[in-house]
C-alpha cells in the first residue's frame, strides 16, 4: 500500500506542475492583473498541502524553469532562477507545516501565511544575489513592490483559493491519500 501511496503522489506531483505549464495561459488572458494573479504559485501550494513538502518542494523549483526553458517565459535569469527558489520554498515550507500543525481548518491558514512569507523572503534573498552579481541591485522598494504590493491580488486569490482546496481535495472520499 505504501508504494502505492507513493505512486499516487508522483502522478498528483506530475498533474500539479502540468497544471502550473497550464494556468498562466488562462490568467494572462485577463488585462491589467492576470500576472498578478502568481498563477504558479497556486498549483505548488497545492501540492505541498497535498502530497507533502519534497513533492512540493520538487514541483517549485521544477515549474518556472520547465516553463522558460519550453517558452522562454519567465525569462530565465533573474526571474525564474528566483522565482524556482521561491516556490521551493512554498511547496516546501506549506507542506511541511500543514503536517506539523494540527488538521483543522485555521491551521491550513497559519501554513499558508506561513509559506508565502518564507517564500516571498527566499525570492528576495535571491533576487538580491542575482541581481548583485550584475550591474544594477535590487533595492529594498522594489522588493516590496515586487513581492507584495504587485502580487496583492494573487495573494488575495491565494487567500481565498488554496484553504478551500485543500479542504475539498483532503476529504477522504476525494482523495486517499496517507501520511
């Protein structure tokens, strides 16, 4: 049953980061604020919470740079050599508290807050690094800019989104997935 388990999660990991090549197509269809909508975000929060920290972890890094190497978009440097260590660290950091912490329902809140802060700061720190290396920093505004004031309606969105899916996808008649 175990490597069943197991099996199960890699094949959800595999449907996430399809997901993730998929879901900036649609929000980009949406003027003014469909990149602000962080629609890779959404399917490695997902599954974090799902299959666990190292699937969601591995789906992170994976997503943006799978997603420039086949496009070209996000650019690959900085953007999505940042953006593979910030969602690393979602998946990672999501999955790993929603098992640590207790299973009811504000604490998915307090796992979600909790990785989307980690992850905002890792993309800074990376920013920071990469941007270092060149000619031009990275400045403490446009971090701020860039990680929230930018990003509100994808944080909005997250909010409200990935609590209730993950609520629907835990039930056991849903998904069966173990520990």
């Amino acid at each position: 049953m175990k490597n069943h388990n197991k099996l199960f999660k890699m094949v959800l990991s595999a449907f996430f980061l399809a997901l993730a090549y998929v879901l900036p197509f649609l929000t980009g269809q949406i003027p003014e604020i469909g990149a602000m909508l962080c629609p890779l975000h959404i399917p490695v929060l997902l599954c974090g919470f799902i299959c666990g920290w190292p699937y969601g972890l591995a789906v992170g890094f994976i997503a943006p740079l799978f997603r420039s190497l086949a496009l070209g978009m996000p650019p690959m440097f900085p953007t999505a050599i940042c953006m593979a260590f910030e969602l690393a660290a979602y998946g990672a950091v999501g999955g790993f508290l929603h098992r640590v912490l207790p299973r009811k329902k504000a604490y998915i809140y307090c796992s979600l807050v909790g990785a989307m802060l980690v992850g905002r700061g890792v993309w800074g720190i990376a920013m920071t690094i990469c941007l270092g290396l060149g000619d031009s920093g990275f400045t403490f505004a446009a971090f701020i800019a860039g990680a929230f004031t930018n990003a509100i309606p994808g944080i909005i969105l997250q909010i409200i989104l990935i609590p209730i899916l993950v609520m629907v996808l835990e039930n056991p008649k849903i998904l069966k997935i173990k520990d």
